[in-house]
C-alpha cells in the first residue's frame, strides 16, 4: 500500500493512494485512486496489471495501466515492455 500527499503551489491540498498485490514473483495487480479528481476532473480510479517473463536465460517484464484524465484526454491506456538478457 502507497499514500502520498501533494500540495501543489495554487490548488487544495489532495491524497494519492495505491495497492499492488502480486501473486508469487509471476503475476501483480494494482488499483489507486488519484485525489486530484474533484479538483480538475482528472485522475480518479486507476488500475493496472504486470508480469514478468523468465524464459530461455532472458528476463522480462510485462506492464499495462489504465488511468482517467478527464475531459482533457479520456481514458489512457500506458502499455509498457521492459527486457534484458
């Protein structure tokens, strides 16, 4: 579980928070909530989900997210792919 508290310069004070629970050392999902969202109609509920890939000698991770962004771009879906041998 992660909490983070922001306070920005010109705007309300506003909580972050997040938990990420993995099963084994294979598989992690996540799920946040982005205080910020009252203030801006951005962020809100987040998820996401990850892997990682242990395969002939090569090591992997497999990460997607999904975040709102209000009315400035909608729904965003980060897709990421990291590797190394």
């Amino acid at each position: 579980m992660s909490i983070a508290g922001v306070d920005p310069r010109e705007r309300p004070q506003y909580l972050n928070f997040g938990f990420e629970y993995g099963f084994g050392d294979l598989l992690a999902l996540r799920a946040g909530w982005n205080g910020q969202a009252a203030e801006d109609d951005i962020g809100g509920l987040t998820a996401g989900a990850g892997v990682k890939i242990h395969s002939l000698g090569a090591r992997g991770r497999f990460d997607v997210a999904w975040a709102s962004y209000g009315s400035a771009l909608g729904s965003v879906l980060r897709v990421s792919l990291q590797g190394s041998f």
